[in-house]
C-alpha cells in the first residue's frame, strides 16, 4: 500500500482487543452541551435546543443552555429556549422549577434506549403543571410496509445489508420522518428499512450522527391545554454537535472484536480518528480514517474489518506474540541494561542513562522531563511496573537537539500483572493534560475523567500504547475547537532509540513507505 508522502516510521500505536465508547454526563459551561438543532411547534414557533445553534447572535454569552445526556446511564435531561414563550426544560431538569409530578405521575424523566429511542417528558415552564409533552406514544405492532427516513445506520461484518437503529412509517418532502417511529430495522439500505423490531405511534429519537432529535412529542393534558405537536426538525439551521471522540495523528488503529457502534457519535467534519489504517478482525462502526475518507492518501483499502486476530504478550504465552517477544527475564537480569529497582517515581531520573527502571509492586508517577543525553549518554530507558501504574502529573521531553539518536529522551513502559493474576493496568488522572512514551500494558488503560464536560481536559499523548483494552473516559467536548477528548501523537522515538526491551516490538510494527 502506498501514500502520496513519504513516511519513514511505524504508523501502529493503538492496539485495541476491545473497544469502550467514551461516556457522557451534564455539563454546565457553553460550547459544551451535547444536543443540536430546533423543535417547531405550530402553535408557539422554533425552540432552540443548544445556545450555540447557527442563527443566535452572542452564541451562549447572555445564556447558557441546552439539551444533554449521559452515554451510560441514558438520561436526557436540560433546558430549551423559545423567543415567544421562554424555557422549556427536559427530563429531571424539570425538578428545578418545582415540576415534581408528571401526568400520570411520579418525577420526570427522559431517557435514551439501547436503539435511541426517547421516552419520558418535557415542560413549557409557562404553562407549569398544563406544560407537560410527552416524547413517545403508544407501543403498536410492526407496520406493514417500508419504513423511512432511518438513522444510525452501518453494515456489519458478514451482513450484505444495513442495521439502523431508528425509522418512521413515512416521511415528508424533505426527508423527515412522520408517523410513527421504529427501532432495531433489519434488511436496510439507503435510509430505507423493510422490517423493525417494534413501534410507536409517534416519538422522538437521537441521530447520533450529529447528535440532533428527530420525530415528534405530543403537549395535551386531556383538558385542551398545552401546545400540541412538537416537530424535532435536525436539519435546521444546527450547530455541529460532535460528542467526545478518540483521535490517533500519524497512525493506525488496530482493534479485534471491532470498532464502535451505532450508538456512538461520529467526528467533526474534516476530523478523523485515525490518520491512515483502521484494521480489525470485527465490525467497524463510526469510526473514521483520513486516508480512506479523502484524497490526501493514493490507492484503497485503508479500512477492513477482516484483520485476523492479533494477542498480545501476556503471562500465559510466556510474553510472545505477532508482535514479536517481550524479554521479560532478560530485562530485568540485566540484558539489555543496568536494572536499578525503584519504590517510587523520585527514584526515576530525568535522564534515563540506557537504564530499566523496576516497581516491584504499583507505581504512582508524578511529573516527569526527561532529557536528552550527552555524548555517550543514552536518553532511553524503560520503567518496568508489576502491578498498576497511576499517572498523577504531566510528563514531557527535552526539545533541545542533540548529538547522536541515541541521546535522544525515549522512555518505556512496560505494565505488568502480578503472579496472582491481578494489576497490570494504567490509570490516568484526570487532571493529567499530557504525557510521553511508548506504553504496553498486559492490562487496560484508563483515561480518567472528573465527570462533567466542561471539567475535563483533553488527553495528549506523544507516543504509541498497546492494551487489552481501552477506556476513553475524558468527556471533553467543545463546540469551537472541536477538540477531540483524547489524543494520540505517533512519534518515532521507538525506531529511533528504542528503550531496553522495546527493540523486538518495534521490529514487528509495519512500516508504510512510498
């Protein structure tokens, strides 16, 4: 396979065997609410559901507002704005105004389902106990007849044919859906479905594609109050809304039993999560590759779901695996470099000297500058964890030149389980900006995350990382920046001057070459 550019180093740094989806919660600073787009009533005129909507002047500077939810709990929750008629509040969000009961009882709510479907109510604050809508109707049986206007659609692996996730019995002049609306449709293409799982006479559902409403909610109380029909209208006029997202700069991704899923948000336009190979041995789902979504890269194939199986080096295979050995006893009796043993990170010098640094039990590591070396100094050396390692502080390198490849700062992390079977993960602490390194863990990797959007900060990494598995946990999510929540950066210190132990790996990785 070849590039338009020249590319003279490994582009693998993300070894995935499972894939997490980033998790969402409230947020309570603008620029970071989760839920785009206007509703048209007939009767009131457009509702707002994000203060950074196109079309508002001072985009959240006078109010900030908007629709939210968490990816793991469901709950849709947060408030709306209408010119004419004021706030409108969603979910437990209506307990702020004193709203405690719903009509047919108990305190509000509104939740996402597994397929995206909403249930639950929202309130015309105006209107009080008369403001109530309700954001699904009825279950009925599965409609004869093809459905339309689908959301949330992908072809899995083996299937010759589209999923989606939500559909309508019918849909207007401009693509929208009307009638009722549909979850888990089989035997799809072009928005277009044969058979669903089941229906409801009407409803509302999310388009995870840009994180806007789609469908109906219906106001009416029985006494000829309220504002009827609510009409989600995701194409008018909505900020692009992009949930928090995974990008890899300078590399591939590598996952085996598959990549994402329908329920998980796509990237900002012109944003990628990898930069050339998405390859896994399952489904690939929203997930992106800037070689195969534009012209930068020649040729194809830059994306395939039917990469066989790649392990890892663990316990049990005796630490050998596709991507070459892990020399564990060698490493720590002294073949590739002095073994200094270390309780914690003050023991770990800035410049590395050539040296295998080892924890015999966890290891918390605070701040780090790790240095170039100086004539015949070397700037690699490899930390050597049997247990967890937790990351409390930034790290960074020295970006002075120097003399030789091998005086350049290259630092190694090599995680661990005990003999017992337990550790061998990394935690990272939320308030850890950025961070170096090449890092292999027997284990999973944590991101960390203090809970809310607006709090958290976006994740740098300047290196590579293999793991079982992955837990992106920052919610970072702007509207402005469209920064992603976590963000990997190959560098090829690894080729360059690999640190003790890491030589063999880096053999294995590929190298893609015009």
């Amino acid at each position: 396979m070849r590039k338009k550019i020249t590319i003279s180093f490994v582009l693998l740094f993300c070894c995935f065997l499972a894939f997490l989806a980033v998790n969402n919660s409230d947020v309570v600073a603008n620029r970071n609410h989760k839920i785009s787009g206007y509703a048209w009533s007939e009767n009131i005129g457009w509702l707002s559901l994000n203060c950074f909507n196109e079309g508002i002047n001072n985009k959240c500077l006078q109010s900030d507002y908007g629709l939210d939810f968490d990816k793991q709990t469901g709950e849709l929750f947060g408030w709306a704005w209408s010119e004419n008629d004021g706030w409108v509040c969603f979910g437990k969000s209506c307990l702020d105004s004193s709203l405690n009961e719903t009509p047919v009882g108990g305190e509000p709510f509104a939740r996402i389902s597994e397929h995206g479907l909403i249930s639950g109510w929202g309130n015309w604050i105006n209107l009080q106990d008369q403001g109530w809508f309700n954001l699904q109707g009825e279950q009925i049986d599965d409609l004869p007849g093809q459905k339309h206007a689908c959301q949330n659609c992908a072809v899995f692996k083996d299937e010759s044919r589209e999923t989606c996730e939500i559909c309508f019995a019918d849909k207007d002049d401009e693509g929208q859906g009307l009638g009722a609306i549909c979850q888990n449709c089989q035997n799809c293409s072009s928005q277009k479905c044969e058979n669903c799982e089941s229906c409801y006479d009407y409803g509302t559902g999310i388009d995870y594609s840009d994180n806007s409403l789609v469908g109906w909610a219906w106001g009416e109380n029985g006494n000829n109050t309220g504002f009827g029909w609510l009409s989600f209208q995701p194409h008018q006029a909505a900020v692009s809304v992009h949930p928090p997202y995974v990008e890899t700069v300078g590399g591939d991704i590598y996952a085996q039993e598959g990549l994402g899923s329908l329920q998980q948000g796509i990237t900002p336009e012109d944003k990628f999560n990898a930069t050339y190979m998405l390859q896994s041995d399952g489904s690939i789902v929203h997930f992106s590759s800037l070689c195969e979504d534009s012209d930068v890269c020649s040729d194809s194939g830059w994306v395939s779901d039917r990469i066989g199986a790649l392990n890892l080096p663990d316990q049990e295979s005796n630490y050998q695996s596709e991507l070459g050995p892990l020399d564990i006893k060698g490493l720590l009796a002294g073949q590739y470099g002095e073994v200094m043993n270390i309780s914690n990170s003050s023991q770990v010098p800035y410049l590395l000297g050539g040296k295998v640094y080892y924890a015999k039990d966890d290891l918390v590591l605070y701040y780090k500058y790790y240095k170039n070396g100086i004539g015949d100094k070397s700037g690699a050396g490899t930390i050597v964890v049997r247990g967890d390692l937790h990351i409390k502080s930034n790290q960074y390198y020295q970006s002075s030149a120097m003399a030789e490849l091998k005086n350049l700062a290259s630092v190694g992390y090599i995680v661990l389980k005990k003999a017992d079977g337990t550790g061998g993960n990394i935690y990272i602490d939320s308030n850890v900006k950025k961070m170096v390194g090449n890092y292999f863990t027997e284990g999973e990797i944590y991101t960390g995350s203090k809970g809310e959007s607006a709090q958290d900060w976006p994740l740098k990494v300047q290196g590579l990382m293999v793991a079982k598995k992955f837990n992106f946990e920052r919610r970072h999510s702007n509207l402005q920046s469209q920064a992603p929540a976590e963000k990997v950066i190959y560098q090829g210190r690894v080729i360059s001057n690999p640190p003790p132990g890491f030589t063999q790996i880096a053999k294995a990785l590929p190298f893609w070459v015009k």
